[in-house]
C-alpha cells in the first residue's frame, strides 16, 4: 500500500502534549477488550494502527518533542 503525507502544524504547547498522547496508547488501548480500548475489530486493524501510532512519535521525536 502507498504511503501518503500528512502535513500537520501544531504549536509547540500542542506538539509537546500530542507526544504525550502518542506516548500513552498502549497496545492495550489499541484491542478489542478493556475499559479504554478502541475496539479495532481485526489484527490487521491493531498492527496498522500500531504502526502508525510508531510512525508518529518517531515524527514528533525527529521534531525534537520525545517525552520519554
């Protein structure tokens, strides 16, 4: 599948609390059980998410916003 961009502008206040986010999805809020999941139906689904959820924080990282 091809990859696309999406361009996003934040303010450093938003970066900075947007890494934290990415930083707490859990594989666990990733399933299909668990107060906090985001119900993704299929395993296709959670590894897709997974990695794009990888591909973020190296992004917000690369922007020199790593909260860990």
């Amino acid at each position: 599948m091809p990859e696309i961009a999406i361009p996003l502008n934040l303010t450093s206040d938003e970066a900075w609390c947007f890494s934290q986010l990415v930083k707490r999805l859990s594989s666990h809020n990733l399933g299909t059980t668990g107060h906090y999941a985001l119900h993704l139906v299929t395993p296709a689904e959670h590894d897709d998410a997974k990695k794009a959820l990888r591909k973020l924080e190296k992004a917000l990282a690369a922007a020199g916003y790593d909260p860990r």
